[in-house]
C-alpha cells in the first residue's frame, strides 16, 4: 500500500508554468505506475499524464501533449509534472495515483486503473 501527497499547486498567470509533486510512502514506490488527474468544477474527472516504473513509457492526454511532463525520481519516491503554456482551462484540482496491479508496467487513462489517490492539489490559472 503506498500514501499519497500532492504539493506544489498554486495561483498562475496563463501562459506560465508550475512544478506538481506527488510523494509517495513506503518502500515500494518503484512497483507503481504513477499518473495524474484532473477534475475542474462539475467536471468529471479527467486524465492528464501516466509514467510506468521505470519512467520507459509516458502517455498524456491531447490537451496537455507537448506542455505538459510527467517524470519521477524512484530514490526520492516522488512523480512529478512539469506544467509550461498554462491555459486558463487547466484549472482543477489536480491528484496523483498509483496503480501496482502490473508491477508498475501498465498505463492506463481511467480512473478506476488506479487503487491510489493523494488529495488533490489546486491549480488556479488567471486570463
């Protein structure tokens, strides 16, 4: 079982950027594919990005491809994503989750793939 908190959410101007944090518990964090979500008010939840264990394949969804990154670092046991361009239509609460089902192998862009989830963290982006 791994705990998840997010960090590094915030208040930005469009067309800037922010660095999320996902920390993970436990010792097993490499075991885990990591992704994160999106939910925006009366909105569903929404896929963002995914990173298998060894950071060997990404999958990110249309509207982030090409400013958005996801990566993690398996010896601090934390995921990132790196959010450039932002758009006033990025703004959500934003949560990590991680799925173990495949040894961390397998990527997958719903929700229910994944049996862990942080708290969220809000991104706010002003016009």
């Amino acid at each position: 079982q791994v705990q998840l908190v997010e960090s590094g959410g915030g208040l930005v101007q469009a067309g800037g950027s922010l660095r999320l944090s996902c920390a993970g518990s436990g010792r097993t964090f490499s075991n885990y594919a990591m992704a994160w979500f999106r939910q925006a008010p009366g909105n569903e939840r929404e896929f963002v990005a995914a990173i298998s264990w060894n950071s060997g394949y990404t999958l990110y969804a249309d509207s982030v491809k090409g400013r958005f990154t996801i990566s993690r670092d398996n010896a601090k046991n934390t995921a990132y994503l790196q959010m450039n361009s932002l758009k006033p239509e990025d703004t959500a609460v934003y949560s990590c989750a991680a799925d173990q089902s495949s040894r961390g192998i397998n990527l997958s862009r719903t929700v229910d793939f994944y049996d862990y989830w942080g708290q969220g963290t809000q991104v706010t982006v002003s016009s």
